[in-house]
C-alpha cells in the first residue's frame, strides 16, 4: 500500500532534513519501503515533509503514525493519501 503523510515541523527554523532521515529509519525498521521524500512550502518560511512510502498491508498503520508523531520536532501529521500499488 502507498501511503502519503505530511508532517508539519515545531517551527520554520527545525533541520527537515533530520525529519526525513529518521522517518526513513523508522519506516524500513517497520519492513516498508521509502519512494520519496519532499518539502512543502506552507506560510512564513514553514515548509511541511511530505512523506511516500510502501507500507505492508498486513501491518496496523498506527503503528507507523504513532512512531512519526513521535520524531523530535514534530509538531503534528497526516495521512493525505493511502493507495493500493500494483
């Protein structure tokens, strides 16, 4: 299953890059797969990840969402897309 997540960071001044690689670690920790990572302009200088990655369709995805709410600097997330991929 592909499923799209965006994670808004604390502040503008917060390193997104760090963002990424740890919610890259904590999805192939999981058995998922990461296609693309990419940054998102949102207001005043705040540009939010927007996460895609591949994500096992027997596994709960709270469980992946309970861990990404929980990077450093993460102030909130959302699924914004979920698809089954051929």
């Amino acid at each position: 299953m592909g499923i799209k997540i965006k994670m808004m960071p604390t502040s503008p001044d917060v390193d997104l890059e760090k963002i990424k690689q740890e919610a890259k670690n904590l999805v192939e920790q999981d058995n998922g797969k990461n296609r693309e990572y990419e940054e998102e302009p949102i207001a005043f200088g705040l540009k939010a990840v927007i996460a895609f990655f591949e994500w096992p369709e027997e596994k709960e995805l709270e469980e992946i969402e309970e861990k990404l709410k929980n990077i450093e600097n993460v102030k909130s997330i959302q699924i914004i897309d979920m698809r089954k991929i051929a």
